[in-house]
C-alpha cells in the first residue's frame, strides 16, 4: 500500500498521528506548530471533484505504465494506493502517479504544490494482507464514489502474484 499527503494538510505532530519512517507515531502539538509555521502557503484539502480528476489521472498512469491497481482513495488531505507487484523502484512509481495527479489538477487551473515529499509503503506478503489493505483503502474514505468502489471490488477478483505493495 502507498500513502502520500497533500500539502500542508497533515503535518508531522499532527492530532491524528502522522507516519516518519514507517513508523507511526502519536500527536505531537508543539512539532505540529512549529510545522505549521513553515509552511509556505497554505494546506491543500481536495474538494470532491478534485479527487476523482486525481483518480482518474492515477488509473490512467497505472494503465500506461501497465501496473494493475487494486483500490484507490484519493481523499481530501491524502492518498492511499495498493497495486500490484512491480520490478520497478517504488520511488519511481510513486513519483509517476503524484505527477499525473499533479498535471491533471494543472490542467485544470491549479497553481502550487500540490503533494508533500516521499510518502509511506507497506508490502503485503501473503492474501490475507492484501486483502485487509484493499479493505482498508475501501473503506478508509466513506465518500469514496459507487464507480471507485466497483472498479476495486473488480480489481479484486484476480490471481495475486506473491508479493505486492
């Protein structure tokens, strides 16, 4: 599973916990101000119609790239991707699909930075983690739409490789 955030939206020290190399950790109030007093301009939140032209961006990079996708959340302050195995680096791949996110919402009059830099994985080894990190991701945003939640549902019914991300 790939995760990665918005700008500003979800900041280390953050209430809800935050992730720093691979580890997730708690709130930490006086990190979460001193982050907040870094940033350059302000948090980006996705409204729902920015989330589905970054979805849509996303499925059509993974097309492309011939990578299968198993759910997709494209939420208002973060991402969550679990795709199939690749033999290409994981940094690589999620630089191709914060671009396209990124060039979909330019084309659509979005100025600024859009995504934080790096991003967390978590490798699933066998079904059953796999399975829990598609439900996870489809059940994580309750606003995913019908269409999203099918195409996952789908994506589900394949013979999985044995290591995917």
């Amino acid at each position: 599973m790939l995760t990665w955030t918005t700008y500003g939206a979800w900041l280390q020290g953050d209430e809800n916990g935050y992730v720093k190399d691979g580890v997730t950790l708690g709130a930490n109030p006086p990190l979460a101000n001193a982050n907040e007093e870094q940033l350059c301009k302000d948090p980006v939140i996705l409204t729902p119609t920015q989330r589905r032209i970054i979805e849509d961006a996303i499925y059509t990079k993974a097309k492309q790239i011939g990578q299968k996708m198993y759910a997709v959340a494209v939420c208002s302050d973060h991402v969550h991707i679990v795709a199939d195995y690749t033999t290409t680096d994981i940094g690589l791949i999620v630089r191709y699909y914060k671009m396209a996110g990124q060039t979909a919402m330019r084309s659509q009059g979005f100025e600024g930075r859009l995504w934080t830099k790096g991003f967390d994985k978590r490798f699933c080894f066998d079904q059953q983690a796999l399975h829990a990190r598609i439900n996870y991701v489809n059940k994580h945003d309750k606003r995913i739409t019908s269409a999203t939640a099918q195409r996952n549902l789908d994506n589900m019914k394949v013979i999985l490789p044995t290591v995917m991300i």
